[in-house]
C-alpha cells in the first residue's frame, strides 16, 4: 500500500500575514514619528524662549541705562499709535553734557517698542526711533505695558514698572516684568503730581507734539 507524501508548506507567509503586519508597524511608526515631531516642537519652542528672554533683558538693560539717572519721569498716556511714557535727564547726569529728553513707545500694531532722546530745548521730532524690542504682544489699553510709580508711593524716587509679553505666537513666548527707579528724582520733581486724563499735572519736556 502506498502512502500519499505529505508536502511540507512553502517557506513565507500569507497576504494576511503581511497586511497585518504592515498595519502594525504602519502604527508604531506613527506614534514613532509623532513623538519626534514632537520633541522637535518643544526644543523649537525652547530656543525661542530662551532667544526671547535674552532679547527682553537687553531691552530692559538699555531702558533702566536711559532712565536711572533722569530726574522727573512723566505719567504715561496713550495715542492712536499706541502707549508712551517719557524722562528728562538733567545736563549734569545725560552722557551729551545737555538737559535730554526721552520717549518710550509700544506700537501694538507693529509689536514693537522704541525709543527716542532729544534735547529738552528742541522739537522731539529731532529724535529718532530706535527699536529696542520686537514681537510684543498686547494692547495699548490702560497705557500697557508702562506704569510710573509715584515718588513718596513705595520709594522715595519715582519709577517705572514694565511688563511686557513678548514670542512670536501664543505658544512660544515669555512674559517679563521690571521696575526701575529714576536716581535723580523725588516727590518734588514737577511729574510726580497726577493731573487730568491719567497725565502728569505738570509734564517735563516739551508739551508741544511731544506724544508719539
């Protein structure tokens, strides 16, 4: 009697094996590629923290140079064109030798703050804008991002309180806050005496065009 051979199965695998195991590793890619993506994102997000924050500091570094030694610091106020507060610098503490005036705007619809200096005798349209800061975010609402602490309030010098955010989206971005007093200044300086409209009673520099 003769016995019919078994064939042995053909080395591989089936379609179904194959569609399977492509869906598989179709998934751990996915996730594979995502988490990547992901990290990515967040080391992007990081750089622009930390390349925003050093850009901030230097901002705040050129205001607090400017504004240390000024002598009377103006209520801040507000334009079409955005927020703005100013200083003078008396002849014997400016680096010219001159009594100096000094203007800080934010511009929200540039994102921007600048800053221009004049000499107080002359039209601050001598001056011209620098920009010390990009990617500022916010309004001009309620004179944001500047507030002058009165002197006699919480210092015997007045002061200037800034908070600013700053990215270049609402996902990437940093929020820093300073205050820096004006040396020079005191309860007596002209400025200090709040007026009408959130203005100083009886502003320094000119009061001749002088808003942004």
């Amino acid at each position: 009697m003769i016995r019919p051979r078994r064939l042995r199965r053909d080395g591989g695998f089936t379609l179904l094996e194959v569609i399977v195991a492509l869906g598989i590793f179709s998934v751990l890619l996915s996730i594979f590629v995502a988490g990547v993506m992901s990290l990515n994102r967040l080391a992007l997000a990081s750089r622009i923290d930390a390349q925003t924050s050093s850009q901030t500091g230097i901002a705040v570094q050129t205001i607090d140079k400017s504004i240390r030694y000024a002598e009377a610091v103006n209520y801040p106020g507000t334009t079409g064109v955005g927020a703005y507060i100013e200083w003078r610098t008396s002849a014997a503490s400016a680096p010219s030798g001159v009594t100096t005036c000094t203007q800080l705007r934010y511009a929200p619809d540039k994102g921007t703050l600048a800053m221009r200096s004049w000499v107080a005798a002359a039209a601050p349209s001598t001056g011209t804008w620098r920009v010390i800061l990009s990617n500022v975010r916010g309004t001009a609402s309620s004179t944001y991002p500047f507030v002058m602490i009165p002197a006699g309030s919480v210092s015997n010098y007045q002061g200037l309180a800034i908070s600013v955010l700053t990215g270049p989206n609402e996902s990437a971005g940093t929020e820093t806050s300073a205050t820096i007093y004006a040396k020079n200044s005191s309860s007596e300086s002209p400025s200090n005496t709040l007026g009408s409209g959130g203005q100083s009673a009886s502003p320094v520099c000119s009061t001749m065009g002088y808003r942004p």
